[in-house]
C-alpha cells in the first residue's frame, strides 16, 4: 500500500506540471466534442490528431490521447439523450431510455445520472488499474517466447470474435493485418520482404498512416455519403441533479455496471460498447419492473454509462502490462508510445514511471474534468450539431494532410493517407470491418518475432509450443473460442451487434 502511495504522488506530480494539465484538458474536450458528433469516433479522431502529439513529451502525448478516448463516452450519452443521436456505439444503449427520460422532461435527471455514474465508474476502474497494473507486469516478465505467442493469438482471436459483423471477413481483415506487418525489412537478417522493389516499403507500413487512411479519411468519406440531419432540441432540460430516490434507484446500477465494465474492458474486443449491452441486459434482468426498461427507466442509462466508461479505463490495462492492445483505439495509442520511444509491455512501469502513472492519475483528473466539461455546457456541445458537416471536413482533411507530412516530411505518406481512405471505403461498403486489419498490423510484428525467437531458443522445434503447459492451455482456448463462434446463437448476437452499431 506504501508503495502504491508513493506512485500516486509520482504520478501526481507529472500530471499537475501545466503543459499536461492543458493536454488533459484538450483530450478531455476533443473527446466530449467527437463523442457528441455522430460518425466521428475516438478511433478515427485519435488517428488523425497523433502526428500532432510528436512535439509533445510521451506522457503527455499519451494524457491527451487517453483523455479523447474515455470523453468521447461522456459525450456520446449527451446526444443520446436529448436528440436521440449515438454519438458513440457505446450510446446505443443509452438512448433507449434516456431519450424516453428526454420526452418525459427528465432529460436533466438522466444526463445528472448519466454524468455521476460515469464519473463513479471511472474513478473505480482507475483503482482497477492502479491495483492490477504490478502483478499483471510482474508475471508477463516471467512469459516466454511461447507464451507470448499464444497470448497474442488469443487476444487476436477474441478481439474478432467479440467484434461484430461477419466472422470470416473479420478473419480476412486480421490476415491482411499481419501479411502487411511483414513487409519490409526482416527483422533479425534486414533483407527487403514483400516489397516489390519499392524503396518506400522498405520501412513497412508506417501505422499513423494507415490508421489515418483507413478510419480517418474513411469516415470523412462514408458521413459525406450520408444525408444530413438537423436534430430538434428542446430548450427545456430540467434540473441536472436527480433526486434521493433517483440516486436509490441507480445505487446498483452504478455498482454493477461499474464492476461489469471494469472485467470485460480487460478482455479484448469492442469493450465499451459490449459492456454497455452486457450492463443493459443485466439491469432488465435483475430489476422487479422489467417492463419499464425501454420508456424511461433511469438504471437503463446509469447502467450502461458506468459500464462503458469504466471499459473504456481498464482497456489501458492489457496495453501497459502485456505490451497487447485489447482494441483498435489502444493499438493507436500502442503505436503512440512507440513513435516516442516507449515499448509497451511489462517494463514500461519500471523504465517509464512517469508516465505510466502520470496516464494513471490523469484518468482521475480527467473525469472530474469532464463532469465540469459536460453538464453546465450542453447546450453549447448541442449546438455544434448543427454545424453543417460539408463545412467541417475539409478543415478535417487539411488537418489530416498537414499532420502526416509533418512527421516525416514525405509526399508519399500524403499520397498513401488519400489511397488507404478509398481503401477504406470500399471496406465499408462492402462491409469489411478494417479493426481487425490494424491489430494485426500492430501485433503482426510481435507474433512473428515471439515466433521466431521460441523457434530460436528450441534450434527450429516446435515442440517448444507445446511442451509449455500455459503455452498449450492458451492455444487450446483460442480454438475453443474459434470453434464456439461458430455456433449459430452467437453468430446471431454478432449480427445484432453489428447492426446496432
């Protein structure tokens, strides 16, 4: 307990210097603005604002990055609520009966619990963090080769599997993902790999970029495509806090949502928005009026608010322990650190104290941040829904354009962001999810060299894999998993999933 004290007060004093209190800040209110936009996400938004954390100091780069992520679901339920407009996937949920709250003239009420229950959840799943961060690093020091591989495998194979849509395209997209994590120069021997002679492949492909093209320009592309909606709201919110038997009611909701999201967000896939159907699902099964779930129930929105917001912390975990992204958004943020000369993976607590634990505090700040952010200033994040999209994209697109050319001052990386958004597109169109293709990417490389260095350290047996008891239990769970995919209940609940979305 001493000791976590003493990190705390580490992590403190790195997060109050001024420069990453304003890139908190930023994070916060960029995040609050794309999470009550729909269509813009914190996946296509930290894609195109990363370039421009490479002036900053990793740990603030990491603040600003971490701070978009967890407010997009505080933004997301604003609209949610009043307008009946996801700003995230994660809000579906909560516009069932929040916006039915909205009708009734509790839209105060339910953004209030909305706001608090967020703001619990958060500050439990960043204990959840603080608590479990050690041990977990601690043991991944003590992983071979072996385990390592079977544990990227399992976390790519649950990350298309608790995703939505289609099974085998989304194994399509991960196999594209790791066949480009290979080009360009071999790892251990440095000879050219899958390039075609192109000296621009010879670094591989550049992630920014990628992610840029694929779900920065992509969705510019795909929301043009989109008729534009001018949404009614009604200047009549209420009181913003909910009373006494409000808060009795939503008491257990917080509670479990909380706990529920803080679990699932650990486990790779789509944590927030799965989370939040997992917590709605739970409410309306535990509460004795089932029946009023749908038209104003307030645990059917404090429930999922605290269960995606408490997902969207503990997702940091896997990340900043094992060195593995449990989702596209963290692979981002995985490649962040990277471009800053951090690893992600068990010594980043040791080698990298500041900012580990200047990310871990920062969440607290930022939740308190965003209670002070989102509820006196609805009205004004409303407002930015009427802002016509055909005026905001370009300034998105220049945005996009002079970010990627200031990293490495190239032309082709420009050329190459235009010609993966098309890619992009056409993705969508023919309903190719492109997140299992960026962790691939992101975890191609890692695959391959546990791969090569258990083969290495066996003299090119395979036995290795296999002899490992943990290695064999991790494998024989991915092919579990694989093969119960497949059954048709669940291939349902992923269609309904990806049609909600």
């Amino acid at each position: 307990m001493t000791d976590l004290l003493q990190h705390l007060q580490l992590g403190f004093s790195v997060v109050f210097s001024f420069q990453n209190l304003f890139l908190c800040l930023v994070g916060c209110l960029v995040g609050t603005l794309i999470g009550v936009l729909p269509g813009i996400g914190p996946l296509a938004t930290i894609a195109i604002l990363m370039p421009l954390t490479y002036n900053a100091d990793p740990a603030g780069a990491i603040i600003m990055l971490a701070g978009i992520y967890y407010g997009a679901q505080y933004g997301g339920s604003t609209t949610a609520i009043l307008v009946n407009m996801p700003g995230e996937s994660s809000s579906v949920v909560t516009a069932l009966d929040g916006h039915a709250m909205a009708r009734q003239g509790r839209a105060g009420k339910a953004l209030g619990i909305a706001a608090i229950g967020s703001f619990i959840a958060g500050s439990f799943a960043t204990l959840v963090v603080a608590a479990v961060a050690i041990p977990l690093s601690r043991l991944a020091l003590g992983l071979t080769a072996g385990n390592y591989f079977s544990l990227m495998l399992l976390g790519l194979t649950l990350a298309i599997v608790l995703g939505s849509g289609s099974l085998l395209k989304a194994f399509c997209m991960l196999l594209i993902g790791v066949i480009m994590a290979l080009v360009g120069a071999d790892q251990i021997t440095g000879e050219a790999r899958l390039t075609f002679g192109s000296q621009v492949l010879y670094d591989g492909f550049d992630m920014a970029v990628v992610a840029m093209g694929l779900f920065g320009i992509a969705e510019i592309l795909r929301n043009l495509e989109a008729p534009e909606r001018r949404p009614f709201v009604d200047d009549v919110v209420g009181g913003l806090l909910p009373n006494r038997q409000d808060m009795k009611d939503s008491a257990g909701a917080i509670t479990r949502g909380s706990l529920l999201g803080a679990i699932i967000g650990i486990i790779p896939g789509n944590g927030a928005t799965l989370s939040s159907f997992a917590s709605y699902v739970l409410e309306k099964k535990v509460s004795k009026h089932p029946e009023t779930f749908g038209k104003g129930a307030i645990q059917g929105v404090a429930g999922p608010e605290s269960a995606n917001n408490a997902a969207a912390q503990t997702t940091f975990v896997p990340l900043l322990t094992l060195g593995l992204p449990s989702t596209a958004t963290m692979a981002l943020v995985g490649g962040a650190m990277t471009l800053h000369g951090v690893v992600p993976g068990p010594q980043v607590i040791d080698m990298h104290p500041e900012l580990f634990w200047g990310v871990v505090t920062s969440m607290w700040l930022g939740n308190l941040m965003l209670v002070i952010i989102n509820l006196p200033l609805i009205g004004i994040w409303v407002k930015f829904l009427k802002v016509p999209y055909h005026l905001l994209f370009p300034t998105i697109i220049l945005l996009c354009c002079v970010g990627i050319y200031s990293v490495n001052s190239r032309p082709t990386d420009v050329l190459m962001v235009a010609a993966f958004g098309v890619i992009g597109y056409l993705f969508y169109r023919l309903k190719f999810d492109p997140t299992p293709l960026l962790l691939g990417l992101v975890l191609g490389g890692m695959l391959e060299d546990s791969l090569r260095r258990g083969l290495i350290l066996s003299r090119g047996s395979f036995w290795t894999f296999l002899s490992d008891p943990l290695t064999l239990v991790l494998l024989g769970l991915s092919a579990v998993i694989v093969i119960s995919a497949l059954s048709p209940s669940i291939s349902r609940g992923r269609q309904v999933l990806a049609e909600d979305e």
